[in-house]
C-alpha cells in the first residue's frame, strides 16, 4: 500500500530521509513510501503526484534548482506544500524559529487540519503549541509525533516516527473516505 510523503527541509537529516524513503532495504512496515513533494529553503518546492526520484532530486538540489526533475511541478512554497499537496505525511523538519516554533508548527496544523499526519524535528512546535496540535489532531482523524533527539540518531528517529505513521495511514486507508477513526491525541497508535 503506497503511502505519499511531502518532505520540507532538506538540510543533512532531510536529504537522509529522503534516501531511506527510495532505498529498497528501508522498508516501511507494510507501507510502499512513495516521496511526492518535496521543499528547500535553497530550492523551493516540487510536487510529483506520481512520485519523486530521492537520488535525482538530491542531484537537482546540487544545482540549487529542483527545475529539471521531469514530470514534476516547481516552484511551490513549503505552505502551499503542506496545504494543498495530496500526501499521507508530512515530514516537517525546516528549521523554525526557537521562540515560536514557526513556521513549521503553521504547516504542520495545517497537515492536521486536512486529517494528515505529520512528524517533525521542531521541538518547540511540542513545547508551546502541543494542546493546540493535539486537540487539531483529536478533531480530524490525524497524528503527530516530535522526534527529541541529537546527532546521528534522528534520522533513525524520524524513520522510526515515520514507519509508525505510514502504518496508521495502512490501518486507516479503508476507512478513509468515512469519518476517520479517533486517535489518541498526538500520539502514533
């Protein structure tokens, strides 16, 4: 069952998502993930409804440009990413403001309020706005999870944060165009 992916923020952990989003021993439980937006600070955003090559669009971002992937539209801002794309999850992990958690906490309620789910590295998204986000949750069916750690271990905490949520979308993906199911706000059932 594919489960689309939106990735915002492509610094080192992202581009690292990315690759264990399209490398084929990295299997995400019974999910296919399939990558279909992606946005750079450096290189805007591209959507791909039919799915993005991680290896290409890692080549493209060299260029400072996501414009020669094929078949893909550019241009889109990281909001418009969040707002408008058809993905499963939205991986949010652009750097925010420490004192707000903005504007990664605006996409990721954004993803919430479209019955998404989302998981980000924006630990002050959890801080100051957790009731908001959860109580978003708990009203439409989504789920999120913030990964609270350093180093080398966060891409494997977001992949780990990932599988958990592509796994709530397979578990829901036959419900889906009914009311969805209550979930346990910000929490990953």
């Amino acid at each position: 069952m594919d489960v689309r992916i939106a990735l915002l923020g492509s610094g080192s952990v992202g581009w690292a998502v990315a690759a264990a989003i399209a490398a084929p021993e990295q299997p995400l439980s019974q999910a296919s993930p399939i990558l279909v937006a992606c946005h750079d600070s450096r290189c805007g955003g591209v959507f791909d409804p039919d799915g993005i090559d991680a290896w290409a669009l890692t080549t493209a971002a060299r260029t400072g440009s996501f414009g020669s992937l094929v078949a893909a539209t550019s241009g889109w801002d990281a909001t418009a990413v969040a707002a408008i794309v058809d993905y499963d999850v939205l991986v949010e992990l652009s750097a925010p403001d420490p004192r707000s958690g903005e504007a990664a906490t605006s996409r990721i309620q954004l993803a919430l309020e479209r019955g998404r789910c989302a998981c980000t590295t924006n630990s002050a998204a959890a801080e100051l706005h957790r009731a908001r986000l959860d109580a978003l949750a708990a009203r439409h069916g989504g789920a999120w999870a913030c990964i609270r750690t350093d180093g080398a271990t966060v891409v494997q905490a977001v992949i780990d944060d990932l599988t958990a949520l592509a796994e709530t979308v397979v578990a829901r993906r036959g419900v889906r165009m009914q009311v969805p199911e209550p979930t346990v706000a910000g929490s990953i059932p």
